[in-house]
C-alpha cells in the first residue's frame, strides 16, 4: 500500500472494534486495537436505534487509545447489501463505468436510484468473449445514515467496504490465497453471518445469514426467564462458577442447539454455491467471529461439511510490539478482530 491506511472501525451489533497498522519495512504492524461494549438495542438487524450512544462510545474508543489519525474505513453487510457474481461481454473498463448502472439494474431487487453501484472484474477474460464480474450494490439510506454518525464523532469515513471484503482482505494478509481451490471464510457475529467463499483466487460466492450468536442469547433468556443482559452474562461466564448452581449443563445443551441451527444455515448457503459454481469443493473454511466459539460449531461444521476448519487469526502476519499490547489479551479478541484488521488495510481512494 502507497497511501497511509485508514482506521479499520468494525460497527457490530454488540461491540465496536478499532483496528490501526502501519506499514513496516517488516510490514503491518499494530499500532492499536481494541473493543468496546454496545448496549443492547444501540444497534439492532443494522439499523442504528441510539445514534448518540453510539457517537459517544465511537469518541471514548478513539479517545481510550489515544489514536489521533480521523480517517476511517467502516463496512456494511445484511439485507441493504447486494453482492452478484455476473457475467458481461468482454469490454474496457471505461465501457463498464458507462455500462454498469444499466446492468446493476437487471440484477438489483432495489430501485438503481436508491442505491450506490460499484464492481471489480475479477476475471477478465472468463472464455467465451465473456468477463466476470463481481457487482456491489448498498442502499444509500444505510451507507448515509452509517456515515453521519462516524462524522457526528468527529470523524472522516474515506472508505465504506462490506464485510465479507474486509474478511478477504485479513484472510489474504495472513494466508497464500489458493490459486486452483475454493475456501470458504465464515465470520460467526451477534446478529448476522457472513460468507465469503474464495475460488481461483478471487470471491466467488458471498451470502450474509441474519443469524448469529445473539441466538444463544435470546435462548437463554427465554429458557430461564432472566434479562437479555443477564442471558449474556451467563453465556460468556467462566464454567466453574455457572457448574456450582448446575446451570452449566443446561447452557451447553442450549449452546450445542443454536450451534445446530446456525450449521444449518451456514450449510444450505455452501450447498447453494456448490450447485452453481464449476469448481465447487470447498477444501477448507476459516472461522471468525464472536460466536465463533461458540459450543460445538467447529466440530458440528466439520463433521457435517467434512471440511477441515481453521481459526482465521488476523494477526499471524502482524509486527506486534509485546511492551504496547499483552499478548494474552490480543488472543482472546482473535475471533472478533477479522473485519476491522481487513479494514485497516483499506485507504483513501480505494475501490
């Protein structure tokens, strides 16, 4: 990268992560990271419903960290965004720029006007006098909204990616991209999981699923008639103390079902691509996420998808300054730092 990254801002559901690098001679290294707690109903299925607590918390974080740099990479996922693999007649990049508003049009289930349009050819010479595509449409409402708050902090969003991008990018940070074999990237968040699946070398297949580690929350609370934040509580608590009052067990059965349910989901989506793409054997899938973690799903993914699953671990190929940032306490945020590690890599005037 040329230009001075941005700061990686992943918004979430339940918490926000902050992510800065610079490049090294020894490449990216860490200037800061951390996370920061949301309060339930801040944010819910992407809508932002407490925009002042949430300018509030985005000024602590900056604040906490003391990161002076205003320039920020943020990213969208769900309903509001379309991403589509689409095949076009071979044509220049200045025809497509002309081009892809009307094409946009025939593959969007939004008015074109109500949405912002871009691509990136990810083959441009596919046979057959054909290209491939790959279109990103996201609604102008949500980005707006998105954007007013991260300026009302007193910051400049320069770049608004989507996650299941920001996910590749800390993926290809840290990992060879396999040139002639299909990887799946699954980020596991509170509310929504994101699919990015990687083939011959370039994102093939996205889908985000609307559900997430929320699930197991709202599970227990249900189960045992306590509040959302109490569920929460009991959900992240160490083992010993939940197994003197017997309630452990209760909450891993309750864990091994969601886990369930949410392999469902990620399955029917895998399954999908491999019944509309050419080079569908996925040969492995890297794992993120807050609820990724969570009971059995790595082991209920493997032996029901037969694939080997990784950890995604955005900081493998990261300088770390072991006097800056305590290395325990950096491995426990590895399952929730993939997408703003991916955003951090981002700068002005990316595509």
């Amino acid at each position: 990268m040329a230009g001075k990254p941005a700061v990686g801002l992943d918004i979430g559901t339940s918490s926000i992560k902050l992510a800065h690098l610079k490049e090294t001679s020894k490449g990216p290294q860490l200037l800061a990271f951390d996370t920061m707690v949301l309060p339930p109903d801040t944010i819910k299925d992407g809508v932002i419903l407490n925009a002042p607590e949430l300018v509030r918390r985005l000024q602590d974080l900056f604040a906490s960290n003391k990161v002076r740099e205003r320039r920020v990479a943020v990213s969208l996922s769900g309903h509001s965004v379309i991403i589509k693999k689409i095949a076009l007649p071979e044509m220049s990049q200045a025809e497509l720029d002309e081009q892809i508003q009307w094409e946009a049009e025939q593959y969007i289930p939004f008015d074109i006007k109500d949405v912002n349009v871009d691509y990136e050819i990810i083959n441009p010479r596919a046979g057959q006098g054909q290209m491939d595509v790959l279109l990103v449409a996201a609604k102008k409402a949500v980005i707006s909204e998105l954007t007013e708050v991260v300026r009302a902090a007193k910051l400049e969003p320069v770049v608004v990616d989507v996650d299941s991008f920001a996910i590749f990018n800390a993926f290809e940070l840290n990992f060879a991209v396999p040139q002639q074999e299909a990887v799946a990237l699954i980020n596991v968040g509170a509310s929504t999981i994101n699919i990015n699946v990687v083939a011959d070398g370039a994102t093939s297949f996205t889908r985000d699923i609307t559900v997430g580690g929320n699930l197991l929350t709202d599970e227990i609370a249900k189960q045992f008639a306590v509040p959302w934040e109490e569920a929460e509580h009991m959900k992240t608590t160490s083992e010993t103390t939940l197994s003197m009052s017997g309630v452990l067990r209760e909450v891993q059965r309750i864990g091994q079902r969601v886990s369930e349910n949410l392999i469902n989901e990620i399955q029917r989506s895998l399954d999908f691509f491999a019944a509309t793409a050419m080079n569908a054997d996925i040969s492995a899938i890297y794992l993120c996420g807050g609820a990724a973690l969570q009971t059995g799903l790595i082991e209920g993914i493997e032996r029901r998808l037969g694939v080997t699953v990784r950890a995604l671990n955005p900081f493998g190929s990261i300088v770390v300054d072991p006097k800056k940032f305590d290395a325990q306490l950096l491995q426990r945020m590895v399952p929730v730092s993939a997408v703003a590690i991916g955003l951090a890599r981002r700068q002005q005037g990316d595509r």
